[in-house]
C-alpha cells in the first residue's frame, strides 16, 4: 500500500510529505511456517521462529519518493539509547524527521530529531491539549513548508 501511495503522489515531489507513524511489526511468522491446523497445547513448549520485516523506508526514500518530506517515528523503551536511535535512523534511511518518542511519555513529550537539532516538543497542558499530536504537527507542517520553499525550483 506504501509503494501504491508513494507511486501514486510521485509527481507533486517535495510538496508531498509521508507521516510514517508506526511500523505495523519488526518481525512476521512466514507463511511456510504458519500452522495448517490449531496448535495443541497439549503437545508441549511452542518454539516460533520469526522472520525480520523488510525495511521500505530505503525504497521509498530513494526510488518511490525521492523529493518527498520524509517524517519516520522511532519508539524505545529505553530513554538512555533514544536519541542515538533516532539520529541513525535519520541518517541510515535519509529521513527529513525523525520522531523520538519513548513509551511511558509518548503522549507527553517527543524529540524531533533533524540533521542539525534536537527539538524538544511537549503536550501544552494550558491549553486542554490531550496529547502531543497539536504542537508536534503544527511543528511538521512548518517544517514541511520550509521544504517546499527551498525545493520551489522542482521540475518532475
């Protein structure tokens, strides 16, 4: 579906933006390994082998949408490898963004990683915001226009 929305904006070039907000999972049971049937308890510990997704953030930055501004999210557990996660991801798959965002305060705070800061992005509780989404967005959108003005010259 990514390729067929990719393919499909490829010719608006950095006016298009994908907000890559999760990855549905990082690994898959392979067909060839699912079950036919139910799976009996009754015959004792369950091994599982699973197979690593494909990574499609390398395909869509360098064939299906090359001009596009590229967000991508990075989500840890541990704080203390966050920002050294998200800042290769940036780097390994040539992000424009990259959102850090930790589990327990997802909701709370996130780090826009770029390749020149660190931004700091955090739900405003004086306005009755639930979450970060309001601030982080108006933040991308800003970003995302930026783009657009330096690459105004695109052609297709």
């Amino acid at each position: 579906m990514l390729r067929m929305i990719a393919l499909s904006t490829s010719n608006l070039g950095p006016n298009a933006m994908f907000y890559l907000a999760a990855a549905v999972s990082d690994f898959y049971v392979p067909w060839q390994s699912m079950a036919e049937h139910k799976i009996q308890s009754a015959s004792g510990p369950l091994n599982m082998q699973l197979a690593q997704v494909p990574k499609m953030l390398p395909v869509l930055r360098q064939e299906w949408a090359p001009k596009a501004f590229l967000i991508s999210f990075k989500l840890e557990t541990d704080s203390k490898i966050l920002l050294k996660k998200a800042t290769a991801a940036l780097e390994k798959y040539k992000m424009d963004m990259v959102v850090a965002n930790e589990l327990l305060t997802r909701k709370e705070e996130v780090v826009v990683v770029t390749s020149s800061e660190n931004i700091t992005v955090r739900r405003d509780k004086n306005e009755g915001v639930d979450d970060v989404e309001d601030p982080l967005i108006q933040l991308l959108v800003g970003r995302h226009s930026t783009h657009i003005n330096t690459n105004s010259s695109y052609v297709q």
